[in-house]
C-alpha cells in the first residue's frame, strides 16, 4: 500500500505534514508507504529532526507549489512540478493508491475530475463532509461544494456515493438517507428537491427515509443528508462556524468539540477511481494522520471497486 501526500498543500507546511507522518507512522505498524511529494530541500531537514523511519517513506521532488489563490485549471497546467500535479500524475499512473492534500481545493477536484476522472457511471462525482450527531456518531453531508447546481439524477447518484461511505468506511448497517428540504412532507422544496423525491423513493440501492429538515441535522434522523453542492457548503461553513465561536468563547463542551475538523482530517471524493482525500488549509499534525488513516482503510475495504460494482 503506497499512499501519497501533497507536503507542501496547507498553511502550516511542510513542518505539521511531516509531524503527521511521524504521527501515523508511531502508531501504525502495519505495511504502508508514505510517498512525500515536495521540495526536497525543505523535507530533508524536517525529517531528520523528527527521525522519520525512512524505510517507511518515499521522497518525490517537487520544485514547484500551486497557492491557494491561484486558478486550479490554469495552475495545474502551468504548474507541471507541483506537488499536486506530480501527486496526480503518480495516482493516475497506478504508481500510488491514494493521494491526500491540504492544497489548492480547486486545483484538488480539477486534477480528480481530469486526471484520474470520473468511475463509469458516475454523471458528477460528489465531495462528503462529516456532521457530528448528538448521539457521539456521524453522519455524512453530500454534496458540499463541488456541484452547485444539479440535476435531481445527480442527487439520487449523490445518496447512493455516500451510502456506500457510511457503509464501508464510517460503519453502518444499512444507513439511512435523507433529502434535505424546508418540510418533511413529499412534494415539499422547490422544484430539485420535488423532482429528486421520487428518485431517491425509487432507488433500491439506498434506505431512502424521505424528508429532513435543517434542524434535524444533528440528530439521530439519518447517516447520509443528500443536497446539492451551495446548500451543502453553507451548511458546512455554518458548522464549521460554531467551532469557532466555541474555542473563541472558552467553552469547554463534549459535543461542541466534535466540530472540531481536524479529529476527522479531511474529506472524501465521492465517485473518482482512486481515493482522493482533501484536507483544510489550516491543517495541522492530527489532521494529516486523519487523512491517511482515512485513505489507508478505503484501500483495505477496495471502496473504489465497490463503487465501480453498484454504477455498472
């Protein structure tokens, strides 16, 4: 298993990436390669430092770093030594199973869409994001911001993405799923969530339970909340707003502490060949060993290959 990671993606790099990798590699024995892709000068010292197991990892240069303001599209071609485009082409390559970055997020899903692109079947893969729940579980929110406007097709393959996450990678037996809308009723919303309904009624692949509302989503109503991709990046904003203001008001609070982002490192592309996992910008240590925890237990379950079989 050979998972790669952008070094240089995120605010705090290279310094907290590197400390991630020392992270998982502390706590994980098992046989994983860590490929670090990066400016060589700058991860050197960092790892001896911090007596990185160096059997355990692989160095691939890379003299260039698409910033976060930067155009993906455009970045991602000008830029053919960056840490992300090297990370994609290694990927797309067969050369590595997985590729992590706390980079660029537009340059991320233009090089998921474009390099390693789409599973067969799949009209416009989704990105997933975690919601904590007042029962200690989580549930998954997708889509949240790759697809801003959609189809109702697209939300029913978007139900179907994220139930088979909640089923592999985040433990649940037959998760439930739900259609955010303004009333619990069918018919409700307007015309995507009217037209979406029946779809998802329909679709026997999903435990389709019907109608949530906002306030329902930190509760036990569901595993996976299904919208497009605007309604699904306010409401992730939103959430991720309130850990703000608790750390900024000293509140000390179990439930509230769950929002912070970095217990869970980043977030999953839904519907890609290969496992793709986007992180924070502001990511830190804890964050990155999330994330290749995360990409390590989706090649071990071969989810890609489960998505392949329910999109034939």
């Amino acid at each position: 298993m050979n998972i790669a990671l952008d070094m240089m993606g995120g605010d705090y790099a290279p310094l907290e990436t590197i400390k991630g990798v020392q992270l998982f590699l502390s706590e994980n024995k098992d046989d994983v390669t860590i490929t670090l892709i990066g400016d060589e000068n700058k991860l050197n010292p960092l790892l001896k430092e911090y007596s990185i197991i160096t059997e355990k990892i692989n160095i691939v240069h890379a003299s260039e770093v698409i910033e976060m303001r930067e155009h993906p599209t455009k970045a991602l071609k000008e830029k053919q030594q960056s840490s992300i485009s090297i990370g994609f082409h290694l990927l797309a390559a067969s050369r590595t199973d997985a590729f992590i970055s706390a980079g660029n997020t537009g340059a991320m899903m233009v090089g998921a869409l474009y390099s390693i692109k789409a599973i067969t079947g799949v009209a416009r893969p989704a990105i997933g994001a975690y919601i904590p729940r007042d029962d200690g579980k989580l549930s998954l929110l997708v889509d949240v911001g790759l697809n801003a406007d959609c189809k109702p097709e697209n939300l029913s393959q978007f139900a179907l993405l994220g139930s088979l996450f909640s089923e592999y990678i985040l433990n649940f037996k037959n998760p439930r799923v739900a259609l955010i809308n303004v009333g619990e009723e069918e018919g409700k919303g307007n015309i995507l969530c009217q037209a979406a309904y029946p779809l998802l009624k329909e679709n026997e692949r999903i435990h389709f339970i019907g109608n949530v509302e906002g306030r329902d989503l930190l509760m036990d109503k569901a595993e996976v909340y299904v919208c497009d991709g605007y309604t699904g990046n306010i409401i992730l904003k939103f959430a991720e707003s309130i850990y703000d203001l608790v750390q900024k008001r000293k509140i000390n609070d179990e439930y509230f502490n769950r929002f912070n982002f970095e217990m869970y490192g980043g977030v999953p592309v839904l519907g890609v060949n290969k496992p793709v996992i986007i992180g924070h910008g502001i990511s830190t240590a804890g964050a990155f060993n999330n994330m290749i925890l995360m990409a390590k237990k989706m090649i071990e379950q071969d989810f890609i290959e489960k998505i392949k079989s329910n999109f034939v």
